[in-house]
C-alpha cells in the first residue's frame, strides 16, 4: 500500500518475491514504469478520469482511506478519481476471487470487460466481492474508483482460488532448464526459471537413469534449483526434469530432460575363478576369470594370480583382455594349484582380488607315440599292425579322407582298441591309395601324436578272394554264384574279373572255367561270367558298403560228375587272389542217347514214310526227326522239324511231308532222354536220303504240304489275306490238279463274298495221298486276277 498524502515528492517502483509485493522508492522527477505486479495509480480532479492525471505512481495494494480530505495535492477533496491499472502474467490462469470495498463508486475491469460495478454516491463503505476465472497468460486488471462528496476510502484484491474443488488448472510446465556436473565432487545442479503461477506451491524435481522411466521424485523445493550431491560415480548417464506444482494440487508437465553422464568411481564386483580348458594340443592348467554379465560389458583388464605353494606368495601370470587364459607355466599333470584375480573397468576402478580358489588339474599329459606302424597284407586284407606303448591303454585308429579335409574313426567296433593288429575300414572313396593314422592314448584318453602310414593298391600282392560261393544244378549245367568285396578297390565301375577253379572230386583233375552259358530263352555262345554291385549284404565282411555279385552257368562239366568251385578274383590292378571258398555240386546227366539204328526212307505219295530201331539206351523217352531245306537267301541246309506223327503209327515211325521235285531229300531223327528241348546239335542224329519223283503240275513253286483229311481252301478276301485290293475280283474258281489228264478240273466256282472257305470232302479216303489244288480269283470281265496254289497230304494226327 502506498498512501498518497505521504508520497508526494517519491513514487515506489515495486516487485514480487515468493509471492510477496515490496516496494522501491523512485524521485518524483523520475519517470513512472511500474512493474508488474504493481499498480499504476493516477490521480484525476474529476469523476470522469477525462484530462491529464493530476499524479501517478506505482502502488502495491489497493488499500486507502483518505477520509474527507484530498488524495493528493491539486486534487479536490470531493469529486475526485483514482485509477488503479495493471497488466500481469497469470501463468496458466484459473479461478480468482475479486474483494472490492469503497466509499463511494467502484468499477473494476478485466480486459476491458467489468466484473464489479458499484458506481453512486453512498453514505457508507460499500462491499463487493467475485469469482472469476482468468486465461492463461497476460491480461490486465483496471480499478476505477471516484468520490463524489464526504469521507472516501478503497479497497480492492484478487487472489487465486487454491481449493482443488475449484481449481483444475495445471501450472505450466517450468521453463528454461538447465544442468551443470561438478566431476570433482560428482554434484549435478539443476536449475530453472521461476514460474509465473500466482498460486505456486512448489517444485518436483525428478531423476532417471537413461533408458529408465521416471518413477519416484528425487525432491521438492520451492526454489528455482536443485544440487544432487547423491548422484551416483559409476560412469552411468542420468536425466533430470522438474515439474511445478500448485496449491490446489495440480502438476505440469515434466520439463525437457537434461542429460548428465557421471564419472566412474565406482569399481566393478570382484569375478569369481572358474575352470575351463586349453585347446587340446595345449596340456597346461586353464583358469577363468568369471564376472556377472551386467559387470562383463565394462571390464576393460583382468589380472591372474598364482600361488606358490612353498613361498607362499603370488605372482601375477597374466594382465589382458581376456577372462580365460592357458596358464603355460603350470602343466594339467593331476596336481594342486590355486589362483585368484581382479578386474579393471574402462574408467580404471580395480576390483577387489576374487577369493582364492584350488584346483586339482586334470592329467592332460599323453603316453609315448607308436612305433613299427606297417601294413601286412592276408589274402589280400590290409592289417596295420605296430609295437605296443608302454603306458598306453588303448589306441584310436583313422583314416584321412580328402573329400572333407578330416580324419575318421575307421575301426570296425569303434575306437579306441586294444588290440596292435587291427583291419581297418576303408570310408572313403575309392582311389589308388589311402591315408591312415594311428595314435596312443593312456587311461585318461589323452591321446599322443598320430603316427601316419599310406596304402598304395598297386603294392598290394595280392586281390581278397571271394567270400561267399554256392554251386546249384541248372538244367543241363551248374550254376555257380558268388559274392565279394574290396573297399579298396571296388566302387561301381571297374569291377572285377573272375575265373572258376573246377576239381573233380573223384580224380582230383583241376581246369579253369572262364566261358558260361549266358542265362537266356535265346540260344547264345559262351560268355565271360556275369558281374554286377550292388549295396552289400548284412553278412559282406570288412564293413563294405558296396558288395560285388558274379554267376556262371557251366554246361562244360563231364556228365554225373561231382565237382568243388572255388572263384579266383582279379582286381584292377592284376592282382590274382587266392580261390574263394568251396562250393560242390553234382552235374546232370548230359550224355544224350546213342545214334537210332536201321535208319529207312520209304516213299510215299506225300513224301517219305520213316522207320529206324530204337538204340541200346534206356533212357529214351521219345523221338525228333528233321528234314533238311534250302534256304533260298544263303543256298545252305537248314533243319527243319516239319514230320507228323499218328496214333497208327509206331514210336520208330514217322511221315515227312515233302512235295515230289524229282530230287534228293535229306532226313535226320535223333533219339532222346529228359532234356526234350535240347538242339540238334547236342544230339546223336542218324541221317538218310532218297530221291523222289517229280509229281509237280507244271509250273509248281510252292514247297510246303498242309496236313488235313479234308484239305480246306480259303476263297475269300480281306485285308489280312494279302491279295491287295479285293473289289477287283467278282467271282472265284476251285482247282485240283488231275495227274491222269495232265490238267487241272475245277471243283467249285462262285461269286466273292458268297463264301470265306471251300472243303474238299472227295479225297479223305486216300490216306497219304498227295494233292494239288489252285485258288483262281477272277475279275468283273473273267479274265483271272489272283491265282494262289496248295498241295495237301491227305493226313491227321488221329489217324
């Protein structure tokens, strides 16, 4: 409050503090600037406030009582006005309340819009009082009082309305963060610009590590700045915020966030020592430094320490990286030895040492390697074979394969063996020569050095013999078949060659069968014996993948004779094997029968009528004759089995049908046992000829006699029949051949399509009789198109 009658000569220049308005005095002189919050006053001598202000000054509360004087000089003590104005940041605004009192008239202004209007002459204090809510930011207030005559006195206020039942309003968010870091001390200040809230309670002031959410504040201050002193020295980042609050409750926002990132001061948990391992090549102690993994990210050093035992005193053997390390001045021999260490964070803050820890090493230290490694080849089969160790407990044998760069375990049983003679598998693939390695171990499986050796095929003295043979009677032989493997030398392509060694188990006599009958529908010469792989057998010896099968069908063998098969195999290289092993069988009864007796020709009108004796043989079971014909491409003889038999006729009785050219005609008939199949050149055959007479028509070409009782023509057409177009011919004519007259009679004759079929039934009567028949198609003009000729030998197998 200011009043006027006592600052006549100075003018007060006023200010906020925590809410609370003083005053400054200012030389009358002076300028007026007033600043907000404080109120600029003028003094006007009328009621209208029209005209210059008689006076202004600044004034912090709006509290007078002048009673029936004047304010100030040169203003009457009646009909006079004050003018009371401000203009203030309100912050985020809210609800006011407005207290007003004067004697006599009293306006009070917002922006412009009045909010209190009591404007008359009155005779006592008059009261007044509002709620009003304000927006955020600046606005103005203007008092207008004035006194018309008697006593005057004012008074006037606004405050904020701080009940949370009324204010919802949130402070604005505090401006003009900022931070400093002492690293020194490891302080951070905080600080920021006062807010112009007018019912501010305080600040929040909030941390967080980086990364983190906010959660609960860090302290509350009135003041515009806040000193961590607890901020913690381990090289973390943190963010900092304030937020203001009112006294209703309210709460801005968070401030922007101001990073500080600390020193580190603080050190890393001392690790733990574990055990670990050296490569395998290394058989030295192996320490490891072991820290949690929220530690691990930021240790920069570890230091290793070991004990001596008898000087009782530690030594560093290690500073680096590298939390696991081969201690190479301590072996794993099985004894004691204790460690302990520290670690070293990226700042340079040292752990404190880890506890001492004792470890009883492993043994790691390997026997002696092998000695006299060689290969010994049985029967073809590579054996590795070396001096014992002493020591050593077992050994572990490998096999270098190119193909991945590595080294497998090629024991049939699986490593490690105690055994100093072993037969490797072979893993690899087939090649001319093959890596093998055999190394030591001692009872704790350390291994020594491996020790090389390298198999050269073409060295090998020998092929591996078959391992499976069997020999089985086949028809008019033996089959024999066996099965063999080298893993050395056999993948799919060169296989094996093979020869069959033969005894006669009676006699002892041994020869060689290398040419067998191939097992066919179709006779064939002899081959070499069949070979083909396949994937091997569970019972294939050496642990071989792929299994090599070979057959031969001997047919050479003497007749009822037992015999032992043994199979030699050859392999790639030229090397023989040893026989395989024996398979005996005894072969069947090849000896065909002896050659028939009394071997006859007797001519007959269809040909010859055959009759021979039967030989000494008591096997026979039947009868094969064969006439011989030439064959019109190549002029040679050919054999064929065209005779009929009949249920008249004996079983050394048999008529050949031959058409009568005047020539000599050849006959064979051979006798047989079981082996009724057999061809004419494994039989004993006896052979006879005769000359026949010329019974031809003239002209006659065909060679072949059909057999039938009632010889049956065919007279049609079609377009199997071979006569080409048949709508050319219009009729047919039936012929036979008439030997007394020399010329042909016709028997039938037709239209084409009347019938498919004639049938001679005048000649049945003439067993063995010989006749000629034509078949003459004719055109629509009856000149003879097709004629196709028949003879038939009046025959059938029932007669």
């Amino acid at each position: 409050m200011n009043p006027a009658r006592r600052t006549t000569a100075t003018a007060l220049a006023l200010a906020t503090a925590g809410g609370v308005l003083y005053a400054t005095a200012v030389p009358a002189s002076a300028a007026v600037n007033c600043t907000s919050p404080v109120f600029t006053r003028q003094f006007f001598a009328n009621t209208t406030f029209s005209g210059t202000p008689k006076k202004t000054d600044c004034d912090s509360t709006i509290d007078q009582n002048w009673g029936s004087g004047a304010p100030v000089s040169g203003v009457p003590s009646n009909n006079f006005g004050v003018r009371w104005s401000v203009t203030r940041d309100f912050g985020s605004g809210g609800p006011f309340t407005f207290t007003a009192s004067a004697l006599d008239g009293m306006r009070v202004y917002v922006d412009g819009v009045r909010k209190i209007d009591v404007w008359k002459n009155v005779s006592a204090t008059v009261k007044k009082t509002v709620n009003v809510t304000i927006p955020a930011g600046k606005h103005t207030i203007r008092f207008d009082f004035v006194n018309w005559t008697g006593s005057a006195n004012v008074r006037f206020a606004y405050t904020p309305r701080t009940s949370a039942a009324y204010d919802k309003v949130k402070p604005f968010t505090p401006t003009g963060a900022a931070l400093s870091y002492n690293p020194a001390t490891g302080a951070a200040k905080f600080t920021w610009t006062r807010s112009k809230e007018m019912d501010l309670a305080n600040y929040r002031v909030y941390r967080r590590l980086k990364g983190a959410t906010y959660g609960k504040q860090l302290a509350t201050t009135t003041a515009t700045s806040y000193t961590d002193s607890a901020l913690p020295k381990t090289g973390a980042a943190y963010y900092y915020e304030v937020r203001a609050v009112d006294k209703a409750g309210n709460v801005s926002g968070g401030s922007s966030d101001k990073l500080v990132t600390t020193v580190d001061r603080t050190p890393p948990a001392a690790p733990f020592v574990e055990w670990d391992a050296c490569p395998a090549d290394q058989p030295y102690a192996a320490p490891e430094l072991v820290t949690t993994a929220q530690n691990a990210a930021d240790i920069a050093q570890y230091e290793m320490q070991r004990l001596d035992a008898t000087a009782k005193s530690w030594s560093t053997i290690y500073s680096g990286t590298k939390g696991a390390i081969c201690d190479t001045g301590y072996r794993a021999d099985g004894s004691k030895v204790t460690y302990r260490g520290r670690a070293r964070d990226a700042a340079g803050n040292w752990s404190a040492y880890s506890a001492a820890t004792t470890f009883t090493t492993p043994d790691l230290t390997p026997p002696a390697a092998v000695t006299g490694l060689r290969a010994e080849y049985r029967s073809g089969v590579p054996h590795l074979v070396w001096s014992p160790v002493a020591g050593a407990a077992s050994y572990q044998v490998l096999q270098y394969d190119p193909a991945t760069g590595g080294y497998t375990d090629v024991l049939p049983e699986g490593s490690p063996t105690t055994r100093t003679d072993v037969v490797p598998r072979q893993s690899a693939a087939v090649a001319d020569s093959y890596r093998y390695a055999v190394r030591s171990l001692d009872a704790r499986g350390n291994p020594a050095a491996p020790v090389e050796i390298t198999l050269k095929l073409a060295d090998r003295p020998e092929a591996i013999p078959a391992f499976k043979t069997t020999a089985n009677r086949f028809d008019e032989g033996v089959m024999v078949e066996w099965s063999s493997v080298d893993p050395w030398t056999v993948d799919e392509r060169p296989l094996p060659t093979y020869k069959i060694v033969r005894t006669d188990t009676a006699t002892g006599e041994t020869d060689i069968v290398d040419q067998c009958k191939p097992n066919s529908s179709v006779d064939q010469p002899l081959d070499d014996p069949d070979t083909y792989w396949t994937w091997a057998d569970d019972d294939a010896p050496l642990s071989a993948r792929k299994q090599v099968n070979g057959s031969c069908w001997d047919v050479s063998g003497k007749s009822e004779t037992t015999y032992e098969y043994r199979v030699v195999t050859t392999d790639r290289y030229g090397h023989v094997s040893q026989a395989g092993p024996p398979a005996t069988e005894t072969t069947p009864d090849t000896q065909r029968p002896a050659m028939v007796q009394d071997l006859t020709a007797e001519r007959v009108p269809l040909g010859v009528r055959l009759t021979w004796t039967p030989p000494a043989d008591t096997d026979v079971s039947g009868y094969r004759a064969w006439q011989g014909v030439t064959d019109p491409d190549s002029g040679e003889t050919v054999w064929k089995n065209n005779c009929w038999t009949g249920s008249s006729l004996t079983r050394t009785e048999i008529l050949c049908p031959t058409v009568p050219d005047g020539t000599t005609h050849v006959y064979k008939v051979a006798a047989m046992d079981d082996h009724r199949d057999d061809p004419l050149g494994v039989l004993h055959p006896a052979e006879v000829s005769v000359t026949l007479p010329d019974t031809q028509p003239p002209g006659w070409t065909e060679t072949e006699v059909r057999e039938g009782q009632y010889p049956d023509l065919y007279v049609g057409c079609s377009e199997s029949s071979g006569l080409g177009d048949c709508s050319r011919f219009a009729s047919y004519r039936v012929e036979r051949w008439d030997p007394v007259t020399a010329a042909y009679v016709a028997l039938a004759e037709g239209a084409m399509g009347d019938a498919a079929f004639y049938m001679d039934t005048t000649v049945h009567e003439d067993r063995l009789g010989l006749y000629y028949y034509r078949v003459v198609r004719l055109d629509a003009s009856g000149v003879e198109a097709v004629t196709r000729s028949t003879a038939y030998g009046i025959w059938d197998s029932w007669l």
